[in-house]
C-alpha cells in the first residue's frame, strides 16, 4: 500500500481464552499502510492459542503480538 522503504512493527493486543481462541484484537500501533489490518486478519484465522497457566489453573490472558514488516 505504498509503504515507503524500511522496518515497521505492529502489535496488536487480544485476549487467548481458557479453550485456545482469541477475541478482542485491538491494534495498538497505526502506520497507516494497513499493515495492522493485514496482522489481525491474519490472527483471526490461526489455530488455537496455547491459553496461560496460573497456580497450576488455565487462564484467560491479555496477549501482545508483535509482527515486523519489512518493506524494500
């Protein structure tokens, strides 16, 4: 989308749930270039996520995802 030359990094908040899936992506950059609609769209059809562990209990937890695009 016209990006001009040089590294970018995205990252995108969501929550991985007790079973492995995602909701809530939230980019929490803008570049403007729609890298971080490309990241979301991207996210919303990966396989399950490995959900956190707590005490020993499995957890709902706030993730950041961190992608780099790198445009030459």
């Amino acid at each position: 989308n016209n990006a001009p030359k040089g590294t970018y990094t995205v990252i995108i908040q969501f929550i991985v749930y007790e079973d492995g899936s995602i909701d809530k992506l939230q980019p929490l950059t803008n570049h403007v270039y729609g890298m971080e609609t490309e990241v979301i769209r991207i996210l919303k059809r990966s396989p399950k996520w490995k959900p956190a562990v707590q005490d020993g209990k499995i957890v709902n937890s706030f993730r950041k995802q961190l992608v780099t695009f790198l445009v030459q």
